[in-house]
C-alpha cells in the first residue's frame, strides 16, 4: 500500500492488531510517502508497542 499526502490533507491514522508487528520501521516511513516530506515529515511520528503478557 502507497499513500500520497498529495491527495488528500485530512489526518491520517494506521491502526494494526495487536498480533502485527513492523521490524524495519523504515518499511512503514517509505510505504507512507509524506513521512518523508521534508516540512510534513518533522511533524509525523510512528510509534509502536510490543505486545506483552507478564
């Protein structure tokens, strides 16, 4: 999946289940191309969570 911020300026949200997990974040910034804006891209963060049981 590609997205381009060039087609729409609403917020965008990526909502995974708990059982998927990205082991190259760089893999999810190069698939959401306005992660790599130079001006938008400061202001975007990808963050994620493991999932634990203790």
């Amino acid at each position: 999946v590609r997205v381009s911020a060039v087609l729409t300026n609403a917020p965008y949200l990526l909502n995974l289940d708990c059982d998927h997990y990205i082991n190259n974040s760089r893999a999810l910034r190069e698939a959401m191309c306005f992660m790599m804006d130079p001006l938008l891209g400061k202001k975007v963060c990808y963050v994620q969570f493991p999932q634990r049981f203790d």
